[in-house]
C-alpha cells in the first residue's frame, strides 16, 4: 500500500529526538555549552538576549587617614548593556503524493525520510556550524549565506550582520590597540580595552619558531582576565582549530596526544582531540582557513572560555508533522524550524590566534 501521512509522521516522531541531539552535540562550541548546561530554553521575554558588562564600580570609594574623611554619595555609570537580537531560520519541506505512492513499507519510508526531513536537518546542521566558525556557509540549507547573517559568529573579519549585536563578528585578528582604536561595535558594545570588552589575540611567524610561545601567551592573557579565587585561573576550556594548524600543533605533542573519534556514527566527520592546559583542543573541517581576509588565512586557533558563554534557544531545530495543506499542489509539508542566539559575555577571556599553519 502507498506510504500515508500518518505512517510519515511515526517515523518523524522517532527521528526528531536523534536530530535534535545531533545538532546540539555536532559543534564544538555548542556541545561544550551543553555538556555545561550553559544553554537556557526559557525565554526571560523581550527580543534580545541581554547581559550586563560590568566596567567599574558604581560608586566611589576613598582612604581614610583622618577618620573623617567623606565618600561621595554620588552614582557613576559604570555599566554597558551587552544586546544580541534572537535570530530564526525556517524553511519548507515537502513530500509529493507520487512519491509515496510509489513508496511503500518501511524500506520506503526510510528512503524518503532520508530524501527530505534527515537531509534537511543535517545541511541545516552543517551550515550553522560553518557560519559560527566562519561568518559563511556552504548553502546547503539554503540559496545564500545572508540567511544567517543573524546569528553570531566567532570570525572576527565578518561585517555584515543584519540583527542587533551580530553586526560585527567577535574575534578580531587584531592587537588590543587596534581593537580599541577602531573601536568596531560588537554585541551592540563599542571595542575598548578600558572595558575590557576586547578579545586576546595573538600571530604565530611558523609554528616551529613560536608557534607554542604566541599558543601559550594567548591562553594565559585571556586565563588572566577570568574570575578566580585561586593562583591559578581557569582560562579557555575549548580550542577549535583549522586542520593544518592542528596538524602542527598535534606534531609538538608527539608523546601526550589523545586522539578521539567524534560523530562517527552520525555524519563521518573525524574530530581529533588534545588538551592545552585547561582546554580540550579539536579541529573542525569546517574551519577553512581560505575563508578569512586577514592573518587568519595563515591559520585560526580560536580560544573559548565557556563559563562566559550563554545560549538561549527560543524554539530548538526541530521538524513539524506533516500535513496536507495545498489544495493546489499534491504534496505534504513540514517546517524545520531553529530560533535562538548566543552570547560571550567576556571577550577579554576569549582569543584568536592568526598563523600556525606554517
């Protein structure tokens, strides 16, 4: 018998939990976020996603010699509103009547579920992980790049965000100096070294004359701006890196290399994995180097400090039932839907490094 509608949305029901998983653990920077539990699925209201970053004290102190010394009552404004508008992605998929009528048993409904609603998710997948380690996709799940130009991306060179927060990308492959000089407006706060809304960066010559230096200078400027009680604070805890970049670096570590196998089973894609202090240091192929248009073309080492991440997911990618809605037209439809946004609420614990791939 022909495949029917009902029998389309069991096998939908059973793969939408597997889909939803897979995505959240496919990228690096999200999975480490949900293995922290730093990402939220209840709206606090509003559009945006919000955080104040604190910049001084809102009030003013002073010594005491005398004893009768007075301190000002006087508030000082000593805070910025770090702003990211929510951002959706939303698109159509159909199943034609002829399809499923020239479908049928489990075999055919495996076979179209892989044709539409399996595929869909993984491009979708795909090209969000591409844009946050690039500011580009491979338009797998759609005509153009610009349909995600309002999410966030960690690709300091992308300037061409469409929602608040997102014009710019986080991560400059620039000096401080420059960073503040320019003072570029990122998560709708201008750059400024005085706030320290400001990332670390750093630019490895050949990674045989200083690669490890500029790796280790980088990692602990940002480990010095985190919060710590102790001597010794907690500085990235993830680094993602093109292949070449950790092809050296994997070379300098000859002897205390560990080497995972991740997403095996779900989409073939082979993630090595080391630790660089703190962090858990991978390498994504959707990291291409030739994407970028300043140092990074030499090689990308991005350094996340998760404890200064949030994400907040309004609607998680998932794909609706499908439903007869056409009069017109003899097919099914579904919608696959992702709303959400991120945040780094502390760029100065966050780096880049340009160069390493030499």
């Amino acid at each position: 018998m022909p495949i029917s509608v009902d029998e389309l949305n069991t096998t939908l029901s059973d793969l939408r939990s597997g889909w939803q998983s897979t995505f959240a653990h496919a990228n690096p920077l999200t999975r480490q976020l949900v293995n922290k539990k730093k990402v939220s699925t209840e709206s606090e209201g509003g559009t945006h996603i919000e955080h104040v970053l604190m910049t001084g004290s809102p009030s003013q102190g002073v010594g005491v010699s005398t004893g009768y010394e007075v301190s000002p009552g006087v508030r000082r404004n000593k805070t910025k509103l770090l702003k990211n508008a929510y951002y959706e992605f939303f698109q159509t998929i159909s199943i034609s009547g002829k399809e499923m009528r020239e479908n049928n048993g489990v075999r055919g409904i495996v076979k179209l579920m892989k044709m539409y609603p399996d595929a869909a998710a993984k491009a979708f997948k795909a090209d969000f992980n591409k844009y946050l380690l690039t500011g580009t996709t491979d338009s797998l799940s759609s005509p153009s790049p610009s349909d995600y130009y309002g999410f966030i991306t960690l690709n300091g060179d992308f300037a061409s965000g469409i929602v608040d927060g997102t014009e710019n990308g986080l991560l400059d492959f620039r000096t401080l100096a420059e960073q503040t000089s320019d003072a570029q407006v990122v998560e709708g706060v201008a750059k400024s070294s005085t706030t320290g809304h400001v990332n670390q960066y750093g630019l490895i010559s050949a990674w045989a004359t200083d690669g490890q230096e500029k790796h280790d200078s980088a990692y602990f400027d940002a480990a010095g701006y985190a919060d710590s009680d102790s001597d010794d604070p907690a500085g990235p805890d993830l680094e993602v890196m093109d292949r070449a970049t950790f092809a050296h670096y994997i070379g300098s570590k000859k002897d205390t290399v560990r080497v995972d196998i991740i997403n095996k089973d779900t989409d073939g894609k082979v993630s090595n994995s080391s630790t660089h202090y703190r962090a858990k240091v991978v390498y994504d192929v959707a990291l291409d180097r030739t994407l970028f248009s300043g140092t990074g073309t030499g090689g990308v080492i991005y350094g996340l400090n998760t404890d200064y991440w949030e994400w907040c997911i309004l609607h998680d990618m998932d794909i609706s039932p499908f439903i007869d809605l056409l009069a017109t037209q003899d097919v099914v439809t579904a919608k696959l839907l992702f709303h959400g946004q991120g945040m780094c609420e502390r760029l100065n614990t966050q780096f880049v490094i340009g160069g390493g791939a030499t």
